[in-house]
C-alpha cells in the first residue's frame, strides 16, 4: 500500500541529489520510497532528537526573562522534603 506525499520542490529537490549520492557511492539504484522509509527508520532510532528538533527554538527564556523570573524568588528559611510536598499536595 502506497500513500502519495507531497513535498516542497527543494525537498524533492535534496531528496534526489542524496538518491544520486547513493547510486554513485554504492552502484545501487534506490527508489525515492525505498529512501524514505530508511529515512524514517533511522530517525525513529533517535526520536527524541528528532522531536526536539521542532521546538521552538524562539520559545527559550532571555537572560532578563530569567532574571526576572528568579527575583520574585525568596528562601523561607525553611527545609522542604519530598515526602513534605508529596503530603501537602496529596492530602
């Protein structure tokens, strides 16, 4: 079963220069579906690289944002444990 996906014509683009690539390299012809389900198979052996790629990279706090952020930040003076939160939450 076969599915039709579109791409943009610079990925159709980079797609077939590493089609090229590997025909010249190995002497073997490989379809572009034979290319993209590699493709997948290798990216699903590190995934969460791969997810993490798509964050937004826009989304990561400034210096000041930090900054601002901490400042509003005191210590109570007061030693909090795990099993402490866990009861004051969990009650």
């Amino acid at each position: 079963m076969s599915t039709v996906v579109k791409i943009d014509d610079e990925a159709k683009s980079k797609l077939e220069e590493l089609q090229a690539e590997i025909q010249l390299k190995t002497g073997k012809k490989v379809t572009q579906q034979e290319l993209l389900s590699e493709l997948i198979d290798t990216v699903i052996d590190s995934r969460s690289e791969f997810v993490d790629s798509f964050c937004d990279r826009n989304s990561k706090l400034t210096e000041a944002e930090i900054e601002r952020f901490n400042k509003g930040r005191f210590n109570s003076g007061v030693e909090t444990c795990e099993e402490d939160i866990d009861d004051i939450l969990y009650r």
